[in-house]
C-alpha cells in the first residue's frame, strides 16, 4: 500500500516566493542601470529535524479509533412470494380463484448504520431495511445482534433502531451541527462498501443543499468526493473531529461504483428522527416525528422567473399556494411573495425551505426574509402542526374490488404532508397496498389519489367505500404525480 506523508516545507516555499516589487515612476528620466557583480548566496539555513511525527506525518488515526466503533452493519432479510408461472400472477384470475402457485424467496440487503445512543439506538437509511422481516446488526467487533425497527421514514429515508445490549454501553458518534459544517471541510465516510468489510474513506466536503436528487419535501443533501460505494448506505460521514456530520445515502455514477460523488443526510435533520424515537420510548407511544409545516407551496426563483418579477437575481421561494390560517398566512406571507431565507440560511427551493422547517419543533420561531414586489421585509412565522381537517377517516379496502388490499384516507393537510403531496389537495388517497393484494397487483401506490369512479368524483372515504361495493364494473381515473390514469376492471 503506497502512503502519503506531508513533511514540513510549506512556510518556507511561501517565504521564497515572497518578494518586494519597487514601486516604477515615469515622470522624469531613469537612469541607465548598471550591473553589480552578483553578491553570492546567503548561506543555506539547515533544516531542523522533526521534533515528532506530527510534523513529518498527518493522520486521522485517532478519529477513526473512536469513530469505528460505533459503525455498523446491518443485514436486512424480506421474504417475497413468487408466482412459479406467469398466468397465475394475473390480478382477475387472483381475485377469482386465488393463488396457491407462489413460492418464497428470500432477498436480503446489506447497508451500515451508526450508534447515536449508547443502550443501542441506531440511525441507518429506510432504503436498507425497507420491506425487512429480520433485521441483524453486526458490531465492529464482530458480535451481531438481532434489530428492532423503531421508526422508518421514507420522506427522509432514515430510520432507527434498537438493539438489546443488555446494559452494555457502547461506543456512539455525537452529532456535530450540520449548519456549520462548510464546502472544503474534510470529512471522513465510514461504512461497508460490498460488503468487504468496514472501510475509512477521505474527501472534502463538495457542495451543500443539493436538492436535485430526490422527490422528497425534506432531503437537502451534503455532497462529498469521499469514496462512497454501495453497502454505504446508513454509514457515518464524519467531521475531522470526529462528529456526524451526515448518514450516507446516494452516490451519482454510472458503473455503480464511486466516482467521487456521493451524498449524505445532513445530521440535523438525523438528529430530529432521533428525537421522535427518543419521545415515544419514554412515553410508551408508538415513535413517531411529525415535522411542522409552513403552509404553503411554493417554487424555486429561475432566471426568468427573477426577470418577471424585478428582481436583480434568481434565489429564494416563490410561494405559489398559501394554506389560509397556516404558519405563512398569519404571518402576512401572501401568494406571489419570495421567501428568500430562514433564519439568515438562504433558501432556493421548496425543499429548501421545508428542509429548513423540518429541523425545528412545532411551536418554534423562525425569522424570514421575504421579498413582496420591490419591498423587502423579516418576519417572524411560528411553525404548528398541519391540521388533520377533515378526518382521515382511515379505512382498508375490503370486498370485491380493484381497491381490496388498500388503506385509504381523506386527504387534508396533516395527510398531504405525509404523503408529500400539494398542501392544497382534497379528495382521497390510497396510503398504502397489502403485498400481494389485489390493489397491488393491479398497480396502485401510496400517494395515488382516487379521483373518479364510475363517473362520480370521489371526496370522501365512506362515499368510495360504497361505489366500489355497489359495483360489478369499475371504471376508475386515479392521479399519479399530477398525471391522470384510469382503469377498467369487469367484476
């Protein structure tokens, strides 16, 4: 393995190259310069030996032995059912027959994760232990542990878990503050790439606020160029002193291998996931986080869109949708007005600013800059909890029907956010499909929205409950991601 020591030097390369320049004057004649016989070479000073290896050698050495330890492996196992031929997979031959000719597999997947608490809470992704029915944790010294999922949140792709340490105390990464770590900070990324084993990678830290990776309200990344490669999902990206500045989540590359992109989760909002588990240990309640809202939608300031509206640059939210009597609206924020920064951060996006949000506590203060027309002004928002108007009147589908095997809800602004959908939707929405179920084999998702069936829009849970019971066809517009699908299904 070829190493690389830095040795001392540095100070006097700068002292070479500082010099005086003579200060040139043109308003009189010069006179013509003479040659001087060349002064010989000042005696070169002797170089000092180094006094330690610190000054012959830089390490992180120290970092990564309190660091590696609390860096884990977690292996996620799922079982899924197979259908052994083709013609037996088909939703209406399920629907009328069943399906007895499936067979299980078993997938598993392999990510790291990180001790944030010293009784065995661990923070990893959601991507790594999503669908897992058995989820094993193995230490860096090689014990595994079986896990407990206490929280998985797909809206920032964290989840948190929980060993039995049998009072053990082990060793944890403390958070650093993510808002202050800065492009060019080294940083360090710690976690099992293919599953080689625990690996220490260094880099800088790239770039920060990168929103452009992913659909989700809530996930404003830290760019890196050190080398992150699958099977880093849920690892430690870590400041020099040794803090978690990030959970490593996504890399950009062609080959599935590094390329010096990758992305981490930045600690902060990290630490609010963990705060919701921490919450609903001590009070027995099922974990859960609940990020407060701003209410409203809005869109990121373009070029042109700066050009209409005046303004000398492109930067900050242009807000599209104010919910009335939402955080925005008591604070005088009206539609067409720019929020240009939360709490002196900049904002550009509206994951930007949700990302912003979501750090904070329902009931907190935040001040932003708002720009209205020419007039630019601070206001103060105090952030709540969306309101959950109407009821979500939660109900799974049953029967016989395209829907069997879907929990559907009202929407309203509590669900929307959930869902991550437009703060001002109404209607119905489908939260979840029972694998294997008839809804999801005829292709519905979470977040689809049940617009019409046969011919009546549909705006409450209970009036679609008894459409798709009255009915032996079924003809059906659902909205997907602003597109309009529809199905027809022949009972």
């Amino acid at each position: 393995m070829k190493t690389m020591s830095l040795g001392v030097g540095a100070a006097a390369l700068l002292a070479a190259l500082a010099f005086a320049v003579p200060a040139l004057t043109q308003d009189k004649p010069q006179p013509a310069l003479r040659l001087a016989p060349a002064a010989p070479p000042p005696p070169r000073a002797q170089p000092a030996a180094p006094a330690s290896m610190g000054h012959v050698q830089l390490t992180f050495a120290p970092v990564v032995r309190r660091v590696a330890p609390a860096v884990v492996n977690v292996y996620a196992a799922s079982v899924t059912q197979v259908a052994t031929n083709p013609f037996f997979s088909d939703p209406l031959f399920a629907q009328l027959f069943g399906n007895p000719q499936l067979r299980q597999r078993v997938q598993r997947s392999l990510g790291s994760g990180v001790i944030v608490r010293a009784d065995g809470l661990i923070l990893t992704n959601n991507h790594v232990v999503e669908g897992g029915t058995e989820i094993t944790v193995a230490l860096n010294d090689r014990r595994e542990f079986k896990a407990k999922v206490l929280l998985a949140d797909a809206r920032t792709d964290l989840a948190v878990l929980k060993i039995d340490t049998k009072g053990e105390r082990l060793p944890v990464v403390p958070f650093a503050d993510s808002d202050q770590v800065q492009v060019g900070d080294l940083v360090l990324a710690v976690g099992d790439p293919f599953g080689v084993g625990q690996t220490v990678t260094m880099g800088i830290v790239s770039a920060l606020a990168r929103s452009q990776l992913s659909s989700s309200d809530y996930q404003l990344f830290i760019q890196t160029d050190a080398a992150i490669n699958p099977g880093n999902s849920g690892g430690a990206l870590v400041t020099s002193d040794g803090r978690l500045a990030g959970i490593n989540t996504a890399i950009y590359s062609r080959s599935g291998g590094s390329i010096g992109i990758g992305f981490a989760i930045p600690s902060n909002l990290a630490r609010r996931i963990v705060e919701g588990v921490e919450g609903g240990l001590k009070s027995g309640a099922p974990a859960r986080v609940v990020f407060p809202w701003v209410g409203a939608s809005g869109q990121g300031v373009t070029s042109d869109i700066a050009k209409s509206l005046g303004m000398a640059r492109p930067g900050g939210v242009l807000i599209k949708d104010v919910y009335p009597g939402g955080p925005l609206a008591k604070a005088g924020v009206k539609s067409g007005d720019v929020v240009q920064s939360v709490d002196g951060v900049a904002v550009d996006d509206m994951q930007g600013l949700n990302y912003r949000t979501a750090t904070h506590r329902p009931g907190d203060n935040v001040k932003m800059r708002v720009l209205s027309g020419k007039d630019a002004r601070e206001v103060t928002v105090a952030l709540a909890l969306p309101p959950e108007t109407p009821p979500r009147e939660a109900t799974t589908i049953a029967g016989r029907n395209p829907l069997t095997g879907a929990r559907v809800q009202n929407l309203s602004p509590a669900v929307n956010t959930e869902l991550q959908l437009d703060v001002m939707q109404k209607g119905v929405a489908i939260v979840s499909v029972s694998a294997g179920g008839i809804a999801g084999r005829y292709g519905f998702q979470p977040g689809d929205i049940v617009r019409n069936v046969n011919g009546a829009a549909i705006t409450r849970v209970g009036q679609l409950v008894g459409i798709l019971n009255g009915a032996t066809r079924w003809d059906m517009v659902i909205e997907r991601s602003g597109r309009n699908l529809t199905l027809s299904v022949d009972g």
